[in-house]
C-alpha cells in the first residue's frame, strides 16, 4: 500500500485550507477502531474530514458520508462533546518537513483556538490527540503508556509533547547541485536508500516515480551513475521542491497506485487525472482498505467453513458406517434361528460349527464361544440384533441432521467461492451478510462485529443480468439474497432456475404478463444459474426450472433451503458466461 507522505500531505492541506476553512463542525463519526469521518459545513457546502490512523494506510482527506449504523465507540463521542459546534480555523503542520497536523478549534473565525487536533501520520504510530489551549491531552484515538515508550507516552492529563524531530537533512531549493550529488555519493548504495537516508520528508514511492521519470532503477548503485545521470536526477529534485513551494499539484492515478507529482514520465504507468485530491487520496485508500478487509474477511469465513465442514464429514462417515454394521443385523438373527433349530448339533468345547441355511440349504459357519453353551450364544446373537437395530433407528436421523447441515454449509460455502474478487464494497456487505447469518445459525460466535451498513431498507445488491431478448435477470449472492428473490421478489409470472442437486445461487429470470422466454433466453439463464454454483468449471450442468409457486421452504430449514416441484431440466454451460 503506498505511503500517505509529506508532498501527498502538503497537497491535501493546501486544498483543505482553501475550501474548508472555516467551517463549523457538526458531527463525528468513527468507522471502525482506525478511522473518524469529521462532518464539516461552510457557507457553500458539506462534506466530511476522513482522518486514519491504520498502521499502513493512515491518512487524511475529504471522503465518504459514514454510514447510518450506530456509533459505539467512546473516543468519536469525546471528540463531539469537546469540538461540537465550533469552527475549524486553522490547518498547519507543526514544523516544516514534519507528517504532523495541527487542526485548530475556535468558537469562531477570529477569536483565540480553544483546542488543537494533532494528527499524526507517521506508519504504524500514527495516532489522533485532542489536546485544549494549553497543549494538555484530553483523549487520544491510541493511548501509548510507559511500557510501550519510554520516549514518549502518550497518556490524557499529560502535556502534549511533539514527535522526536528528524536527524536528516531538510530539502533545499539553494542547495547546490555538488552539495546534493555530495551528500548522496559519499557513501556507495542504491539511489533509493541514499535519498531516504539523507533526506526528510521523502517515501519510496515518490523516489521511485522521481528516479524512473528519468530512466533510471531506483535500485541502481550510486558508484555507477554518470554526471549526466546525476544532473538529471537533481532537475528532478528541483521540480520536485518547486512543486511543494508553488502548490502546483496535479492528481492522478497510475497502475502501480498514485501520484501528485505532474512528472514528464512516470514509471511508464498510463496516468488517469483524478479532479481533486481529496477524489484521489479517498478513492485510492477506499479501495485498498476495502481490498484488504474483503480478503482477511472471506479468509475467515472461509477457512471457518472448511474446519466445520471437516468435522461435519467424519461425522457423517462414522454415522455411515454405524448404518452399513446395522444391515447386518438380520445375519445375527438368522444365526441365533439356525442355532436353536440345531441345538443338539452343538457339543461342548466347539469353537464354530456348520449348519445348513434354512432357504438354501448350503452350510452355514457360525462362530462360537467355547465357555457358552448354544443357547448362550444364541442369546448373544438375538442381542446383538436387537442392538443393531436399535442403532439404525438412533442413528438415521442424527444422519439425516447431519447431510443437512452439511448441504446448507455447502451453499454457504459456494455463495463465498462465487465472491472470489474485491470490487466494491458490495462484496464487503455482502460477506458480513455471509457471517451475520453463521452466527445467527450459531456457527460463530458474535464477537460484536458490525455491518458497515446495517440498514435493512436499502436495496439488495442481487447481480443483475439481461437476456438476449431483454429480460432481466436476479441472482442471490448469498443465502439472505436467495431467500429474499424466492419469497419475495418473485412473482407469478417469473421463472425460478437452480442447478439441481448441486449447491448454488437462486436464479429469477423476470418476465412481463403475457410474455414468453424463447430457448435463447431459458438457455442464457441456465447458463447463468451454472455459473453461479458450485459446477462452475464444469462443461454442462443439469440445470432446474419452474414456476415460484412450485418452489417451497421446509418447516424450520436453513437460510438458503428451498424444495420445488414440477421442474424442467436444461443443460447450463458455465463456461459460456462472459462476465
């Protein structure tokens, strides 16, 4: 993930203050235990102040409204009880060259700061400080106690006390070119390492788009650059300096991530101009927080699924083979019948003995027990028969129980396949739906988690597809979904598809009264409801379809259970689907 670094910061603050300063703020909203979403209104408009301090993504920007789910955390509500109310009047950085932000708080625009909101961005110790007038903590997004810094703890009641300040150079615009080549060469190393090393204020990422603008790898040992390398690289670092000093940015997205840096060539990635900064720095960290929330999530749902499903099969295996002893029951029967039928057969001592079936009349070997005498073992074999029998009507249903929850599982299990790639936060919902509904069935346990967007009215995100002929198409994403377009989407004049026998999305094919699918659509939708299962690299898969009517929920099934009648089947072609 790229570094929010000083020149991307010196961008968004100088935007800041020209479009929202002053402003008054209105509300605070935390997101989750790395983030705060500042409400912010001026005379023309409002929008809200983003500020993170996650270990590798911390940042500042105008971003998103927050969703309408409640706020539970403490630290929003002591930043709204203190700063309520008051107008924003002041946004400065602590020291030249430092990744630290001053937002400062007055009842209004003119009068003496009442209060300061240090933001600091500085990797996994960033952190967010409400400090009042005379730099006394109030509260801190992070508290930072003795053991954890003995430099410097950050505790509320202390006084605030400003990062250690950095041994490095400060860039200079009057630096000569000889200064500069200099201080990099003295020492032989890449260009990379000697630039972070001597320099404040710089990140990987803005070196590498600096050194590459010119055609070089940043990896490149300083031994082997040549002076016209070096008188490059310097009108560069020029450009650079005179960009911060005149605030002349230009955002823009590039392939390896972004930039705010106008350079002639950058990296050879293809730019794509983002209006604002603020746009950019929203729109780039919104997605790669997404990105890294959707793949820890569905790595947790997902290997979750797979323990239970493990111990759910061995389970039914061992049912199984309780079940497959049980048929044997009437050989023991038969056995103890043969027994008595022949008692004077039996002589003492005997250890087995041959006696003739019944029906077929071939000899039948019946192990004994020397010490019992025959009418013991027969007693044993008319036990042993009645135990198995009572044994297969135990465990029938507890096998029963157990293949159905291994089928709802499945289903579970496929909805999350089928969300294999992160493209917007629909996916996000979309799994916490998936895990909501695990822990509804107690499959999990509810460790307070909180959906990103928990109100229930909002529209469900089905995927939405067209036939040739133009019909729409619905398909569940996960079992809410699926039961939700079965029950309640459906009308009497839809199709409902599913691959049969097979775990999957419900699939509606929608159609007007009076109107008709022709094969091409019914084929298009097959081919829809295949792809959405778990036969998804299969060639063809026996695909269901019938009317809603026909469908049904059993009395107390899982989410996502349905049975149906009246079906057609159709053979799908997953790997016809082009998405």
């Amino acid at each position: 993930m790229q570094t929010f670094d000083l020149t991307t910061l010196t961008a968004i603050c100088n935007e800041l203050r020209l479009w929202w300063l002053p402003s008054r703020l209105e509300q605070v909203y935390q997101r989750d235990r790395h983030t705060i979403a500042i409400a912010l209104r001026t005379v023309k408009q409002r929008g809200w102040l983003e500020i993170s301090w996650h270990p590798q993504a911390a940042h500042v920007c105008i971003g998103d409204a927050p969703p309408r789910s409640p706020d539970t955390f403490t630290f929003s509500q002591q930043l709204l009880h203190q700063l309520g109310g008051l107008a924003l009047v002041g946004i400065e950085t602590i020291a030249p060259w430092e990744r630290v932000v001053d937002l400062q708080f007055a009842r209004r625009p003119g009068e003496d700061t009442l209060y300061h909101l240090f933001v600091e961005i500085m990797g996994k110790y960033s952190n967010v400080i409400l400090t009042n007038a005379g730099k006394e903590i109030i509260t801190v997004a992070h508290q930072v106690n003795q053991k954890q810094s003995s430099v410097r703890p950050i505790l509320t009641g202390q006084t605030y006390e400003t990062p250690p300040t950095l041994t490095s150079a400060i860039p200079n615009r009057s630096e000569s070119e000889e200064r500069w080549q200099q201080r990099l060469g003295l020492v032989p190393g890449s260009i990379k390492r000697q630039l972070l090393k001597n320099y404040r204020g710089l990140s990987p990422a803005l070196i590498e788009s600096m050194v590459k603008a010119v055609g070089l790898n940043p990896d490149t040992n300083t031994d082997t650059f040549t002076q016209e390398n070096w008188q490059q690289l310097f009108q560069m670092w020029q450009q650079w300096l005179q960009i911060l000093e005149e605030r002349n940015f230009q955002p823009a997205f590039t392939d390896s991530g972004y930039t705010v840096i106008p350079w002639r060539s950058i990296n050879n990635d293809l730019l794509t101009p983002v209006k604002t900064c603020q746009d950019l720095i929203n729109g780039y960290y919104k997605n790669k927080l997404g990105q890294e929330r959707f793949s820890q999530l569905r790595h947790q749902l997902s290997q979750k699924l797979n323990n239970i499903l493990e111990k759910l099969r061995t389970k039914e295996q061992t049912f199984s083979d309780r079940l497959k002893q049980s048929d044997n029951a009437d050989d023991y029967k038969d056995k103890a019948d043969l027994l008595m039928a022949y008692l004077h057969e039996w002589k003492i001592g005997m250890q087995s003995i041959d006696l003739p079936d019944f029906e077929t009349g071939q000899p039948v070997t019946i192990p004994l027990e020397a010490d019992k005498n025959a009418i013991q073992n027969a007693q044993k074999f008319y036990k042993q028969h009645q135990k198995l029998k009572r044994a297969r009507i135990a465990v029938k249903p507890l096998l029963d129980e157990v293949k159905s929850e291994i089928e709802y599982l499945e289903q579970v299990e496929a909805a999350i396949t089928q969300i294999d790639n992160y493209q917007n936060l629909e996916d996000i919902e979309n799994l916490e739906e998936i895990r909501e509904e695990l822990i509804q069935q107690k499959y999990l346990e509810d460790l307070g988690y909180r959906r990103s967007n928990t109100n229930e009215s909002s529209r469900i995100n089905f995927y939405r597809y067209q036939t040739p002929n133009g019909f729409e198409v619905l398909v569940g994403r996960n079992n809410r979904q699926n039961d939700q377009l079965t029950f309640k989407v459906a009308g009497d004049y839809d199709l409902w598809f599913h691959a049969q026998e097979i775990p999957g999305s419900h699939v509606l094919l929608r159609l007007n009264p009076g109107a008709a699918a022709e094969e091409n659509d019914l084929q298009f939708t097959a081919n829809l409801a295949a792809y959405h299962s778990r036969a998804r690299q299969s060639d063809q898969v026996p695909v269901i379809y019938t009317q809603p009517k026909y469908v049904y929920k059993p009395k107390g099934a899982k989410p996502g259970i349905a049975i149906y009648k009246q079906e057609i089947v159709i053979w799908g072609q997953p790997t016809r689907i082009k998405l």
